[in-house]
C-alpha cells in the first residue's frame, strides 16, 4: 500500500534545489506524481504529490525535514481520498488598472459565489501607451452545477468600471 502525499516547499533559489528534493524522494521508493514550482523575487515555492510506501513514510517525512539545514523548508501533508462533487471547470481572465486590494476583492466575489480557485496565475504589467500598471490574473475555478455564471460575471463586472472579466469553458 502506499500513502499520497502532498509536499510544498520554500527556500533561496539556489542550483541543485530540486534535486536534492527528488533525491530525498527517490532515497524512500517515492513517486514523484505531479507538480508546479517556481522562482518568485528570488524564492523558489513549490508543491507536488508524492506516493510512497506505508513502511517509508515516517522515514521520508524525517528525511524531508532535515532539508532545513539545507535552507530548504518543507511541510507534507497526507492527502485525503475523500470523493470529491461534481464541478465543471472555467477559465477566469481578468485584465484591469492595478490597485492594492483586487485580489481580495475577486476572491470575496468568487467565494460568495461558491466558486473554488483550483489555481491562480497574477502580473502587473506596465498599460501600453500609458505609464499605468494593469493587473492581469488568470484563474482555474471549479463551479458546481447550481452556481449562476451570469450573476458571478455581472458581480466581477461590477468591482470596478475599468475590470475586463472572461469567462470560459476549460474544455
């Protein structure tokens, strides 16, 4: 049997980082499954799911944690089995002039709604012909069945004048 895991990790971006990762991993019979990461303002974040064998796990977990003297900082979680509700997915872009709460607000927006973000990509980026920043996000959602997309549009519409709100099918 063999137990999923879910690992984020933190640290300096630094050559070899992932690799003594995978190596931790691999030292266990771990399989690494899937994952995203990335270098962000000199850090490097990332999360992906591992599967290992129910005698390695206490084992790859101690072995994870002693990554620290590395400056490498991991969490792992077990993850759940539980059966997941139907959702359909969607794509959100949104483009409009940047401001410090947007995210919030869009957040707030999509959560009133019983929306879930299965994933979200932001920038700001510099207008052009302007010296004015616009924010730009693109957002995987889960939606169930029930959820009213033209009252989610019209209340992401409705945030700011200057918002441009896509709605798609993933498919």
């Amino acid at each position: 049997m063999t137990t999923p895991l879910v690992i984020t990790v933190i640290s300096a971006d630094k050559p070899g980082l992932v690799e003594s990762l995978a190596q931790t991993i691999n030292r266990h019979g771990g399989n690494w499954l899937e994952s995203r990461m990335a270098r962000m303002a000199g850090q490097f974040a990332g999360i992906l799911r591992v599967d290992v064998g129910n005698e390695q796990l206490d084992a790859l977990r101690v072995d994870l944690e002693e990554l620290t003297h590395l400056g490498i900082n991991v969490q792992v979680a077990i993850s759940g089995q539980a059966d997941e509700p139907v959702q359909s997915t969607l794509i959100l872009n949104l483009v409009g002039n940047d401001r410090a709460g947007i995210v919030h607000e869009v957040s707030r927006v999509l959560a009133s709604h019983g929306v879930n973000v299965e994933s979200l990509e932001t920038e700001c980026v510099p207008a052009p012909m302007s010296a004015d920043m616009l924010f730009k996000a693109e957002a995987r959602l889960g939606v169930y069945p029930q959820t009213d997309l033209d009252a989610l549009r019209d209340a992401l519409e409705n945030l700011t004048d200057d918002l441009m709100v896509e709605l798609r099918d993933a498919d």
